[in-house]
C-alpha cells in the first residue's frame, strides 16, 4: 500500500486514502463528511504555513514537540490570517464553467484579451476560452444581452451604460479590468492637411465607434473646447472601426476619432494624417475595458476569478514596452487584428509615421495599466449627463462603484504579483481642465457648450 507523510510528523507514514488523513479508504468514507472538506483544506493551508515557518523536518518536530500542536497552531494563527488563505485557496477550486465565450473587436485595446488566448493563460488558469472576433459594438452588446458571450472586450462606457438601461434594456454588468488607457486619436483625411485648426471643421463628418465611447465623448470634448457644438456644427457617424478606413478613402468621411490600429492604418494607406493622439487631450484616459454580466460574477464565481488571473497576467506583459514588438507579431494574423506588423509595432512602440512627413516617439501612445479606477467613471458619466444621454440626478458615485470592480482588482492584481494603487479615485487633467470626482455636478455646470 502506498503511503504518504504525515504533514504534523513526517517520520510517521499515513495510508493514502482520498483525502489522505485515513488509514484506510474505508475510515475514509465513513469519517468524511460534506463539512470535513472545509477541514482538510484548512489543514493543507495550516501545514503550507508551517512547512514555510519550519522548513527543517527536525527543526519543526522539536517545536511541536515542546508546545503542543494546539498551541502551536494558536500562536502561529495570531500572526498569520488563515482565514484569508483558505478563502483564496477555495477560490481557486473547481471551476463552474470551463467553457467560455469572450467577444472581441479587431483593434489594439483588446491586446490583453486576445494574448491570454495563444499565450496559453487561459488554459494555465483551466479554461477553454474561445475569442470570437465581432463587426461592431452593438452586436456584442447584443450578445451579451442574449448570453452568446460570456464576458467581453468592451468600450469603458459601455458596462455603465447597459447597467443603466441607456440605449439598450437594462443589464447590470461589471467592469473587471480597464484593458488600455491613450491608444486613440483623430485622424483627418489627407486633403484636410492645411485644415489642422478645429475652427475650421464646421460640417466636417466625424466617425466614432459607438455613442457610449471614450472616443465620442473625446471628440465631443475637443471640439467644444474649440468652440464648436458636436451635434450642431459638425456630424458625428458611428461606424465599425474595421470600416473607418474606407469610408475615409472613399471621401464618406473628413476624419474620426477611432481605436487604433486604424489611425495608423489610414496612414500606411496614405489616405490619412494623425491630427492629434487621445492622450494629448487626457493622458492616461481609459478606452476600453474587460466586461462582464454581474450574473455571471454571482453564478460562477471561481470560473471569474480564473478568468480575471489570466487577463490580468496578459495586461502585465503587454504593459512592459519590452515586450512589444513580439505583441505585434502574435496580434498580427487573421484571426486577431488582421493587420500588417508594421502597423502594429508603429501603434504599440510608439515611434511612428504621421502622415504629416514626420516621424514621431510617443512610447506611452498605447498602455495596459488594468487598474479600474472609480474616478474614470464619474467623468463618463459627467459627459452622458453633459451631452444629454442620461438626465436628471445622478449617483455619480454609487453607479461607479457598482459597475467598476476596484476592490475584486486589487485582489486579483495581488494574485498574479501585480501593484495596486491604495487610491480609489484620482484628480486629473482633460486639456489642460482638472477634474476632480468629488464635483461632478459643478464640473459638468461648467462647460459652455453642453446639452443640460
């Protein structure tokens, strides 16, 4: 019979059995119940704890020996939170669902997302995700909706947005991971090149992505704080990013505010300039984030945690710069961005062709910092409320910290060796503008142009 040790006493063999704390198999069955499974995990927790303590076999024996078990447990308990350990280790027990779904659109942001999948951090974390490139926002709002997807790459705005009920039925969803801040910015038709004042796109036809994005209510920001009404002095069109390119060729557009890599793309195609980066209007402002329903969270909550580890271990490797280039290459291929390294290592390294005959250095043009931040969703909301999209009183606060998961980051970061801000919220600048979240209100009275 196959033995093992004793973890209180390694000198004294136990029979294998199950759980390993029997003699027989059939003691086993008869002494293990539902309850006793809490048990063994806490002892497998208490006897890591022990062996890290007292890594000498004889040096741990001497010491149970001369206090007692129990009362070694009782002092070394005071010190250490076993608590917490065996709650993180039943957190990563068996999965409830294996089998994911996760939408994607074709562009930069969702490199985390995406990377987990060839990397094989999916699989590392037991699970067997498929990553299904998608045409446009609406249908993985849609699909969300419908239970297609699981979770998925998502606009910033846009968890916020469906948790509310605005521009689609109400879904509360949760944002577990900000997959990219800055990798936007506008880009204007190559005829348009002598046309670099904003003061001068009066009936320009702008592109963006989707109504709840970063990217519209950027473009929005910018052009009002040159004087121009968006809704009144220039178009806004939503359309795919896949499709901004050539309806700039094909002169359907003057210029959008999109995700990359289609402002670089327009350039390689030369049929467009980069006017100006998004992070020249907010440095460090949120694009995209990781999305997912809030009943998914409560119904399977090991499967989220597995999931959660495995994208926050790929936003840690596409957030170092060295790492780069090869995500241009593992990014590269058809069934992910469907685009020419070139194009991606320009977007990703930062040192890139302007299409104005420049070449600039801009290494933090695109980031990966994951760290969901409650004062990113206050200034949405503040521009839904500004541009009409949400009206009446807002819980700027209460909805933030509803739909953006901080606390679950913070703890899942600490997982796989990440750093978490202590802060929950943050003041920052929006051309040149500071923001602070414990005003929204005033903040949102203050802009001349607005629809409230």
């Amino acid at each position: 019979m196959s033995s093992l040790n004793n973890p209180f006493d390694p000198d004294r063999p136990l029979s294998r059995c199950s759980c390993g704390h029997h003699a027989s198999q059939a003691e086993h069955d008869g002494a293990c119940s539902v309850g006793d499974v809490d048990a063994l995990n806490s002892r497998v927790v208490q006897t890591a704890v022990m062996r890290a303590l007292f890594p000498q076999d004889a040096e741990r024996r001497r010491f149970l020996s001369v206090v007692g078990a129990s009362t070694a447990w009782a002092a070394i308990s005071s010190l250490v939170p076993f608590g917490t350990l065996e709650a993180m280790a039943q957190e990563k027990g068996s999965l409830e669902k294996k089998d994911l779904n996760i939408g994607f659109i074709p562009i930069t942001c969702a490199s985390p997302l995406i990377m987990a999948d060839p990397l094989g951090f999916y699989k590392k974390q037991g699970l067997n995700v498929s990553v299904i490139k998608t045409a446009g926002w609406a249908l993985i709002r849609d699909k969300v909706i419908n239970k297609e997807y699981d979770a998925s790459h998502m606009l910033a705005p846009m968890p916020l947005a469906m948790s509310m009920g605005v521009g689609s039925s109400p879904m509360p969803v949760n944002v577990a991971t900000i997959q990219n801040v800055n990798g936007q910015a506008i880009t204007l038709h190559v005829k348009h090149k002598d046309k670099r004042d904003p003061k001068m796109w009066k009936g320009f036809k702008f592109a963006v992505p989707f109504e709840y994005s970063m990217h519209n209510f950027l473009l929005r920001y910018y052009v009002a704080e040159h004087g121009l009404d968006p809704d009144k002095d220039i178009q806004i069109r939503v359309v795919p990013p896949p499709e901004m390119v050539a309806n700039l060729r094909a002169g359907n557009l003057d210029g959008y505010l999109g995700p990359d890599p289609f402002n670089q793309r327009a350039v390689y195609d030369e049929v467009g300039f980069i006017h100006i980066l998004s992070k020249d209007i907010w440095d460090g402002h949120p694009c995209c984030s990781f999305g997912v329903p809030t009943q998914f969270v409560k119904e399977n909550p090991n499967t989220f945690a597995a999931l959660y580890r495995a994208v926050l271990t790929a936003a840690a490797m596409a957030n170092d710069p060295k790492n780069r280039s090869i995500m241009a290459e593992v990014l590269a291929p058809a069934n992910y961005l469907n685009q020419p390294k070139t194009v991606l290592e320009q977007v990703l390294t930062g040192k890139f062709a302007d299409g104005l005959g420049g070449v600039q250095n801009v290494p933090d043009r695109a980031g990966f910092d994951p760290f969901p931040w409650y004062s990113m969703a206050v200034w949405i909301l503040t521009q839904m409320k500004r541009w009409g999209y949400i009206k009446g009183d807002v819980r700027y606060k209460d909805i933030a910290e509803q739909v953006y998961l901080l606390t679950d980051a913070r703890k899942r970061m600490a997982e796989v060796g990440l750093t978490a801000p202590k802060e929950s919220y943050r003041t920052f600048k929006v051309m040149g503008k500071e923001f602070d979240p414990a005003k929204p209100e005033p903040y949102v009275n203050s802009f001349a142009i607005r629809r409230t």
